[in-house]
C-alpha cells in the first residue's frame, strides 16, 4: 500500500512540473491568431475576407502627401532641402577610386598637352569667375561642396560637365598652399575673343610692355598684374618666356589674363606688326656708362648682371670701348655690334608719345633683337639707379617702376596740351 502511496503521489509531482512550463510558454503570447472570418452570401459560396493592416495615423498622412521629383544624378545631403536642390545645376559624384580629376590635372599642367588640346587649368574662385565673365570656355569643373557652386555665375555652368569628389581628392592635385576645392579645365581663351572689362578701355594709356625672355613663372604672373593696374594695351611675350598658361603665372597674374590682350610666342619679326609706326621702343637697362665715374664693373655672367645682358658691346654700344685681346670663343661678335643708345635715368621724359617697353629676363638678359628694335625707333636705355653694391632690381619689380613712371609721363602730358588748348 505504501509503495502506491509513493507512486501516485511521484505522478502528481510530475504533471504539476509540466503544468508550471506550459504556464511560462503561454505567459508570452499577447494574443491569439485567428483566421479570417468566413462570409457565406445569400448565393451560398464561402468567401475569404482578407486581413485588415492598420496603419497609424502619422504614416497615412504622409503617404497621401504629393512627393517633389528626385534628382538624376544626385541626393540631396545634409542640411539641403528639396526646394534648393531642384535650383542647383544638374552634376555626378565621383565614384570611389575614380582618377578622373587626377588624369586631367596631370595633363593641364603639360605645356604639350595645352599647345595640342587648347586647355587650360584654373584654380579657385575668383581666377574661375574672372575668366567666366571674360567669356571662357568651361569643359569640365571639379568642386568638393556643393555650395561652391553658388558663388559661380549659374547661367555660365549649365553646358559645362560638373563633378563633384572629395576634398582630400582636390587638396592632393592642388599646387596651392589653401586650397579651395574648385578646379576647372577651360578652353585656351583667344586674346581676340576675350570680353574683357569695360574699364580697361576708360584707364587704358598708350603704352604696350613687350618681356623678353622672362623664363621665371612668379615673375612673370606679377609683371602680367603689373601691366593691367597700369592700363597697358597689351603685353607682347617673344619666344622664350615661360608659358602665361602656366598655372603658376595663373596664379601670381590674379586674373590679368582677362583684364587686358596678352598675345603670345612672337617672333621678332612679327613682333612689329602689334606695334604702331610712331610707336617708341625703349629698354629697360642696369649699367650706365658714365665717363665720370672712376670705377665701373661690369659682371662677367649675364646670371650674375641680372635682369640686362653681361655683353660689353651691348653696355657700352660701341666697338672702341671693347677689348678686342679678350678672350672670345664667338666668332661672330663682330655681327653682334650694336649702335650706340642712349641712356637716360628712368625718370627723364621718355614717354611723350606711344611707347613701349622691353624688360629681360634675369638669366639670359635683353637679346639683341630688342636692342635693334631700340634703335630703330629711336629708343632709349632706361637706368634705374641703385645704391652701390646692389647689382640690379628683380624683373619684376623694374617693370613696375618703369611702367608706373611711363604712365606718369602720359598723363603729365595729356594734362599739359588740355591746359594750352583752354588756354
């Protein structure tokens, strides 16, 4: 009897341990799935009712809400709302990995490739907005945010393609120290095709400057600069100078490329066509031969003289003043002589009718071309005077001094016949 006793009740123990479990498994179900309920019409067929999804309030409205179009080719990002993407200019990203902008930034820095495409690359926005306006051509824009674009004519982006990539992408492939994230790829702009601004013609003065072999970029770009605040109507670049293409001259030229005609790679030949025939050609000079003076040096390397030519017949111009026991290892020296010209301190008239101006590079110096071109015209060597010990003046910084001067000149002039005319 005892052991059934302990049977039954070893049973009991067990079912009340199931009946726990089911009560913990039961205790998640929220609540119970029915199937949908059967709607027998009057026609006796059994119909199925299919389920009702619920949707809350605030998803019903906006799926009723009309939907702005999506752009093709862009999202809008942060902070961006419909409304301002529909009035941006259509552009593509970048995908990850893609080496346009590095392909094309190598090649716009080749001389070869400008000379045989016609392209040119530009940097930043105010080079970029200058040259919009002076009616270039724009091929291909790289930005790295889209709010860049704003800052741009809008009208001057629709026919150009528009990419837009990284700003660790741009700041690689930039030469500048801050970069701006906007680099553009434009056609060769055509001196004789470019808009240039209205005030050039109002401030203009008679006076062209001509760079002979100025082969240093900075010196260049800053002489560009120079030449357009004085209102030249032209800068003439011979056969020799660096590329005014280049995007360091680009840069260091703040946009004078777009401000006044600058004609490039001319012959001396052709060099006269671009000038008038009561057009004066001086030079810009940094020896004076002064029989006064005791001492005179004259350095033995054109590096050395700066910004003229070391030749002796070319400082003095005449074959009595040359030694002719140097030693000389060019044959043809005698076919070099130069007639003499005279020199005269920068600041005495020489600017009383259209003029023009020569300034040489600082490693090879005024050619002889320029010399001949001179004399011509009835020229003149302009000295600068220095305090002594100080070989010669930067490029650069001659060409300011002379051409502000030859500027002053003019306008003195003007003033002058204006008060006897009223006179």
């Amino acid at each position: 009897m005892a052991t059934l006793m302990q049977g039954v009740l070893r049973c009991c123990s067990r079912a009340q341990v199931s009946f726990r479990a089911n009560l913990q498994i039961v205790r998640h179900v929220r609540a119970l799935r029915r199937n949908p309920v059967r709607v027998i019409p009057p026609g006796g067929a059994v119909e199925d009712v299919k389920p009702v999804t619920r949707v809350p309030k605030q998803r019903e409205e906006w799926a009723a809400a009309p939907r702005a179009p999506s752009a093709q080719h862009f999202q809008p990002g942060r902070g961006e709302s419909k409304a301002e993407v529909k009035d941006e200019p259509q552009y593509e990203r970048a995908a990850p990995g893609d080496k346009r902008l590095s392909k094309v930034v190598t090649i716009a820095k080749s001389k070869k490739f400008r000379d045989r495409h016609g392209q040119v690359l530009l940097e930043g926005r105010r080079l970029l907005e200058d040259a919009l306006e002076a009616g270039a051509l724009l091929k291909t824009l790289f930005f790295s945010r889209v709010d860049l674009l704003k800052e741009l004519p809008t009208d001057k982006l629709k026919k150009a393609k528009l990419i837009k990539v990284k700003f660790e992408d741009v700041s690689m492939w930039s030469d500048v120290v801050s970069p701006q994230g906007l680099i553009g790829i434009f056609v060769r702009p055509d001196h004789s095709k470019i808009n240039y601004p209205s005030s050039h013609q109002k401030y203009s003065v008679p006076l062209t400057l001509i760079c002979d072999n100025i082969r240093d970029p900075g010196n260049l770009g800053t002489i560009l600069r120079c030449a357009a605040g004085v209102g030249c109507t032209k800068v003439l670049l011979t056969k020799g100078c660096v590329d005014a293409w280049e995007p360091k001259v680009l840069r260091a030229g703040m946009g004078a490329h777009f401000r006044l005609p600058i004609i490039t790679d001319l012959d001396w030949d052709n060099l006269g066509n671009y000038l008038t025939e009561d057009t004066r050609v001086c030079v810009a000079d940094n020896f004076r031969c002064d029989a006064s003076s005791e001492v005179q040096t004259i350095p033995k390397k054109a590096s050395d003289y700066g910004w003229v030519s070391s030749n002796p017949r070319r400082v003095y111009g005449r074959k009595d003043d040359y030694d002719s026991n140097e030693d000389s290892d060019d044959e043809s020296d005698e076919e070099h002589y130069i007639p003499d010209i005279l020199v005269q301190d920068y600041n005495e008239p020489w600017a009383s009718k259209p003029s023009a101006l020569v300034i040489g590079g600082e490693t090879h110096g005024l050619s002889l071309e320029s010399l001949l071109l001179a004399e011509r015209s009835d020229g003149r060597r302009l000295f600068i005077p220095v305090v002594p010990g100080i070989d010669s003046l930067n490029s650069a910084m001659a060409a300011s001094i002379l051409l502000f001067e030859g500027k002053r000149q003019l306008q003195s002039r003007n003033k002058t016949r204006k008060r006897d005319l009223n006179t």
